[in-house]
C-alpha cells in the first residue's frame, strides 16, 4: 500500500502550520490537537528491520489541566536487513501525556507520555503484537496555538520482548477555544453608567514629606486578613494600585492620583477560568479608571493556593488573569498595549496554607495599577 500521499500531506501541514506569524508567547489553550511529525524508527536489531524515517499524524485533547490524550498513527517504509524485501510498517497507539511546569524564560513545556498499542510490520513475521511505550519531550510555543514539538519513545514489544524507540520532531496545532472566547460571550451586555473619579490636588510638602507618605500608602497595600476574604469557592480578585518610584524632589510637588473608590471582585467556579458576564460592571469599573487615566497601565495577576499539582495551579492561574486581560481589551476597548496578565500559580502566596481561611486568601486576582 502506497503511503505517498500521507506523507506529502504531513510535510505539508508542517510546512504551513511553521510559517504561522508568531504572537506573543503564551501556553498552550486547552481544545483539540492535530500534531504531523516526521522523524527516524530505530528497530531492535532482533527484528531483522532496518531502521528508517518514519511519519507519524496525532489527534488529541488537551484538558484544562496537565493531562492530554493522543491518538498516533506512524508510517514507516522499510526493509528487512537479511533479504531486502520491502516492509511496511503501520503502528496505532493511544497515549496520555502529563505536562510538566512549564520554563518560562525558554518557553518550554516538558512533559512524560505513556500509551499502548500495536504495530504491523507488513511482510516480516513479526507484526499485530501489543505495544507499551514511554518517553517524553519538549514543546515550544510559537503562540497560543501552534507548538513546535521534540518527542522520544521507548516501544516495548510485549509479546517478542523487543524494544525499539521513536525521535520525532512534530507542529501541534491546538483548535477549540480561542483566546476571544476565554471570556463569556459579551453580545447583550448593557455597561454600567460611568464613574467620575476624582484627583487630589497636591499640596506643598516638604523635603521629608514624600517619602514619608510613600510609606504610608505602602503600608495601606498590605493583604487583608483572611477572615475579610470572600467565603465562597471561587477565586476574589481585588484592585492593587502600585506605587510609584519615589519622585524627585522639585520645586512643585507632583501630581497625586486617587484610587478609584471601588472593589473589583471577580469569582471562578472550581476548575473554571471564563469569567462570567455578571462580573462585567465590576472589570468595566476598572477600564473606565484606567481610560480617565490615560498614562496608567495594569497588570493583572493569577494566584492560587498550594492544592493539588504545582503544574495545574499554573495553569489556572495564566488563564483567569488572561482571561481578565482580555475582557478589558475586547469588551471594554482598553488598549492591549496598556494591559498584561501572568500567572504565579502557588508561588506567592498572601498566608500560609494551614487553614482554610488562608487558602481562600491566597486564592486571587491581582489588577496591579502603575502610572508614568
């Protein structure tokens, strides 16, 4: 059977999914994968095979948490080493992958992989027996869809306890949710009625003044207690003006802004990161602050407690500050340029987690406010 046209269609695809223009970085959205590969089949040499390219298309699911799963099939066109005869090589197999933190600096993903499955090997004797493989690999995200991968397996044979392994080098492309849709749909939504903030007009100060009062507004940031934290589930996101660098002392004092007099709470549902439309007005408050303060920008902050996987709390908490950010910007026409989210996952938390009241706390939302 001639495999000639699966083939071009995987280099294809490859091709045109490399030559996607790149966005900002950014992990990978959760939805449904398409993953073409090309990459080298190195047989037991007690198979009588010789070892060739091979060509391999994957469809899968990636969860909203590390886990993903992958249906391969691999092609590979080959011989035996003692006769020449030609040998086709057909492997199905059905794999689990568990995404590792990702490293942020390089952008890179690593994650383990294990499957099963089976391998016909044509011509040669050896073939429809059960598969067990292992590995792992490294993915690179180009932008919120498209990943370069590198892929290694170690493939068992249960049945002739013979292993052979798998490098590949592949392009996942991620369909599904795309990051306008990582916020609830907004047709329909009637703003609130605008907001008048009010500045302070500063007064004369002298020379020890300013840094003195820096300190108090410092002091003003601190966390709130934990018995003052939202009882409910979901995550409380709370507004966090930063403080400006010390200014230079002048003839004139400058200018002092005041915070705008409003709370922004936005909850999340267990294992949710869309933000539903009733918390709207709440994040539409702090783009009407931000649109009266032209030279302000914000940064929007995820934090979660430390349950459950270290991995899984990261990606938890990129994707509800994301899903903020994007609020403001597709909805509220806050300019991207003036707005960005990251995720901390459990690194930084506000209270130790030994009590409940603690872990509620530490799960939260962060809109940190900076002006030039």
């Amino acid at each position: 059977m001639s495999f000639n046209i699966a083939k071009r269609t995987i280099l294809s695809s490859i091709i045109a999914a490399s030559s996607v223009s790149t966005l900002a970085l950014a992990q990978q959205e959760e939805g449904f994968t398409v993953t073409p590969s090309i990459g080298y089949y190195n047989m037991d040499d007690d198979r009588d095979i010789k070892d060739d390219k091979a060509y391999s298309l994957g469809l899968g699911y990636q969860f909203n948490n590390p886990w993903a799963v992958e249906f391969v099939y691999l092609n590979a066109d080959t011989e035996q080493s003692s006769s020449g005869s030609n040998v086709d090589v057909d492997q199905y197999r059905l794999d689990g992958l568990y995404h590792l933190p990702t490293i942020r600096s390089a952008n890179l993903t690593p994650y383990l992989a294990a499957g099963v499955g089976t391998t016909d090997f044509g011509n040669s004797s050896n073939h429809n027996n059960v598969q067990l493989n292992a590995g792992g690999g490294l993915k690179y995200a180009v932008n919120d869809t498209v990943s370069l991968r590198a892929d290694f397996r170690l493939v068992d044979d249960v049945e002739d306890h013979q292993v052979d392994n798998i490098t590949s080098l592949g392009v996942q492309m991620t369909f599904g949710r795309s990051s306008a849709k990582s916020t609830s749909d907004d047709s329909g939504y009637t703003p609130v009625e605008a907001t008048t903030y009010t500045q302070i007009e500063p007064e004369p100060v002298t020379a020890a003044e300013p840094q003195q009062a820096i300190e108090s507004d410092v002091a003003n940031t601190k966390a709130v207690p934990a018995e003052d934290v939202m009882q409910d589930e979901p995550v409380m996101v709370a507004p966090v003006v930063a403080q400006n660098e010390e200014p230079a002392l002048t003839e004139q004092a400058p200018e002092v802004v005041a915070l705008p007099p409003v709370k922004l709470n936005v909850l999340f549902g267990n294992n949710k990161t869309d933000v539903e439309q009733k918390y709207y007005p709440e994040i539409e408050k702090l783009a009407m602050y931000l649109k009266e303060h032209p030279q302000s920008t914000v940064l929007i902050e995820g934090h979660t407690d430390d349950s459950g996987a270290a991995s899984y709390n990261q990606t938890v908490s990129d994707k509800r500050a994301k899903a903020i950010a994007d609020v403001l910007i597709r909805t509220f026409e806050v300019s991207e340029e003036r707005v960005s989210a990251i995720g901390y996952g459990e690194d930084t938390p506000l209270f130790d987690n030994d009590t409940a009241e603690h872990r509620k706390a530490n799960r939260r939302v962060v809109a940190i406010i900076s002006s030039k």
